[in-house]
C-alpha cells in the first residue's frame, strides 16, 4: 500500500472521522488482516482491519474469523466503520460491518 502524505493524512481526519460508516472492497487479504478501500470515491486505498485490534471496535462490529482469509476475499465488498487511526503508519484503522 502506498504511504500518505501529512497533508493527505489531514484531510483524511477531516473527511473520514471516527464513526464514519462506508462500503468498501477488499483490496488485499494478509495474515494480519484485510486492507480496503471506499468504493465509492476510492479515496480509502490503505484502510486496515487489522485481527489484533478487534478490542477497539464498536458494539456491532464482526470480529475477524480465525479463517478470515477464506471467507473475505479480494474484490469482496463489505461494510466497515473507522475507529482509530495510525499516526506513525499513516493509515486508518478499520472494523468490519459485514458484508
């Protein structure tokens, strides 16, 4: 995934608050979790459901399932929701709605 500018990194904060709620496509499944982007404007190509951060995420959000690489797919689209985000990294911290 491509790494952000501060100034990108500003207007995402601003477009893209904590709570946001969007459809998106998986862009990429990893052992660690699943990148995807906002279908929509596409603006969201780094956002990050990561497996090791499921305790940050809302009441109704899905915890991951341990075969997650099995079930959500590249190309899949899927509901998620912002919930943090990763000042050193860059990218924003996503968990997931459901499909």
């Amino acid at each position: 995934m491509r790494e952000i500018s501060e100034v990108e990194c500003l207007a995402i904060k601003k477009n893209y608050p904590i709570g946001y709620k969007f459809l998106g496509k998986v862009i990429s499944v990893r052992p660690f979790g699943i990148f995807v982007r906002e279908n929509q404007t596409q603006a969201i190509d780094w956002g990050l459901i990561d497996i090791g951060h499921y305790y940050l995420c809302p009441a109704g959000c899905k915890a991951l399932p341990l075969n997650f690489s099995q079930c959500l797919f590249k190309g899949a689209d899927i509901y998620c929701i912002v919930v943090y985000y990763r000042e050193l990294n860059r990218q924003i911290g996503l968990c997931w709605l459901g499909n």
